[in-house]
C-alpha cells in the first residue's frame, strides 16, 4: 500500500512542478463547476427523468425480494478460483483502484500535456468523487447492517456512524460503475464499454461473494455510478469540444445521457 502510494505522490510533484498553474486552476475551477451541475441536476428533472428515478427505485426494491438467496447462493459456492477472480474486482471498485486509474490518466496526461488524456483521467476522479459522495450520504442516513452481521436484509437503523451499518447502497460497485461510465463515455467505443462494464459486475460479484453487500445494495450502487459517470463524462466531452473552454451555462442531468453502445 505504501509502496504505490509513494511513487503517486511522487509522479504528482513531477507533473505539478512542470505544469503550468494555469492548466491545474482551469482543471479545479470545471470540476467545481461539474460538481454544481450534477448535484443540482435533480431541480431540473424533465417527468420522463423523474419516471427515471422511480424505475430504478423499483427495481432496487424488486431485486430486495432476492437478497436473502444471493446470499445464500454466494456462500455455499466459495472457491479458490473465484477468490482470485474476484479480486480483480475488489481492485477495481476500490478506491485506491480508482485512484491509480484516474490519477494515472490525469498525471499522465498533465505531465505529457494530452489534454485529452488529462481530461479523461478528470472524468473519472470527478465521477467517483461525486458518486461516492452521494452514496456515502445515504450509507450513513439509512443505516443497513451488512450481511455479515447476520441480523437480515431488512435491519434497517436510521442515522448510522459505523461501517457495520453501511451496507446500502454499495460503495465499491458505486465506484466501479462510475469508473466504467466515466471512461465508456470519453472512449465512446462499444467494445470497450462491454469490457469496462464487465470489470464493474466483477466488483458486484466480489461484494457479494465476500459477504458485504446485498444485492439490493449492489443494485442503487451501480445505478449512481452509470448515471453520475456518463453525466460527467458528457460535460467534460463538451468542455473538450468547445477547445477546453469553462461554459457557464453548460449543465447535465443526471438519467439524461445516452448509453454509449
């Protein structure tokens, strides 16, 4: 752990330094901006949009039905091979995972002056930021015991301070989900994003199959994540298309973005 972490920070003083502030301020001032627009999205909200949200808050409440099973499912089938496969995708749903992804991009872009690398590894870092946000904001209001506390799939506490109640929705599919879009969208490539999408479910199985999530968890998680990614990705497609020029009135809707496939 230390061992990445050191050469990230070291790689971010190299591009930093030989970075002029211009670009970093520029980079600072959209985030912000894209931050302001996906969490006030919501004000803006069309019916079908709306018709959107209840969709996905049915079918969370649907797939409810089966988390006692999944979860008996996924313990009764533990085996060496899928510890490994699984793995993968703890990787990819965590957030140092996204960290070396999206910093990657981004360092690797600044430093070699890519904007459109920069801009890419942007998208990610902003995706997951602003997912995980929102997720962790509902993990600690609504307060759901982990599976593996073994206190059933509807504990539900209220208000809750500690991980053991922070089941719903699913921090790690958040994220993996949020990398995918965000990178699905600035690819734009339909083979990419069945191979960038498939990573994601992997970080669902891995949740599931380690006994820290339910399924309905997994559900709302990858739902954020695909709806705050792709919206972030298309601001920062137009941001690129406009010559990287801020556009004051540029906004995006969350559930208002074509799937790119």
């Amino acid at each position: 752990m230390k061992c990445p972490l050191f050469f990230i920070s070291i790689s971010l003083v190299t591009a930093v330094s030989a970075q002029s502030r211009s670009t970093l301020s520029h980079d600072a001032s959209a985030a912000w901006q894209n931050a302001k627009s996906i969490y006030a999205s919501p004000l803006r909200y069309s019916l079908s949009q709306w018709l959107t949200v209840a969709g996905v808050l049915s079918l969370t409440a649907c797939s409810h039905a089966f988390d006692e099973p999944v979860r008996k499912f996924a313990r009764a089938h533990q085996t060496q091979a899928l510890d490994i496969l699984f793995s993968v995708g703890e990787f990819y749903g965590n957030p140092l995972g996204a960290g070396v992804i999206g910093g990657g991009l981004y360092l690797g872009g600044l430093s070699g002056r890519h904007a459109s690398t920069r801009l890419t590894g942007r998208a990610v870092l902003e995706s997951v930021l602003y997912a995980s946000l929102l997720t962790q904001v509902l993990k600690m209001s609504i307060g759901r015991s982990r599976p593996y506390q073994n206190k059933g799939a509807r504990d539900f506490n209220g208000l809750a301070w500690t991980n053991r109640q922070w089941s719903f929705p699913s921090g790690h599919t958040t994220i993996a989900f949020a990398t995918s879009a965000s990178l699905s969208a600035r690819l734009k490539n339909p083979f990419a994003t069945v191979g960038l999408f498939g990573l994601a479910l992997l970080t669902t199985g891995h949740r599931l199959y380690d006994d820290h999530h339910w399924l309905s968890d997994t559900v709302l998680g990858a739902a954020i994540g695909t709806s705050i990614g792709l919206a972030v990705g298309k601001l920062i497609n137009d941001e690129e298309r406009h010559g990287g020029t801020l556009l004051p009135q540029a906004t995006q809707s969350i559930f208002s973005v074509q799937f790119p496939l």
